[in-house]
C-alpha cells in the first residue's frame, strides 16, 4: 500500500478523468466544471492510496487506487 499526498504527487492539476482524484464535496464542481479542469488542487482533504498486487497475491508490480484523493480547488 502507498499513501500519496500533495507533496508526493507533485503538485498536479485537477482532471475530472483522472481516477485517482475527485472534488471535495464543498468544492461544488457540477456548477464550475467549466472553469476547474487543469486548476492547480490547492489541498489534498483525504490523500490517495494506492494498492499492489491482487488478492490472490499476485502481481505485486501493478498498482490500482484503492481510494482516491478527495481535493480542494479554489473555485472563487
């Protein structure tokens, strides 16, 4: 398991497509969806975590998220 936070993800910008992160809640995305695509993420609410290998113990070399990074974005 890895634990990845802002600092470690090297200061990304918001991609609605990218399935390791999703808005926070407060961020309000459906009314600014517009405007936040490629926003630089200002804070990393709950930090993404990602898993090797499957439950069978297998393929330890291919990652999956197991939970995505709930972002902030200045949506002002």
């Amino acid at each position: 398991m890895r634990c990845l936070t802002l600092h470690e993800m090297g200061h990304p910008t918001f991609d609605i497509d990218n399935q390791c992160l999703v808005p926070h809640t407060l961020v309000r995305y459906d009314e600014h969806d517009d405007k936040l695509q490629n926003t630089p993420i200002t804070v990393i609410v709950h930090p993404l975590l990602e898993v090797y290998g499957t439950d069978k113990a297998k393929d330890y070399d291919k990652w999956r998220v197991w939970s995505p990074a709930e972002v902030w974005l200045d949506s002002r």
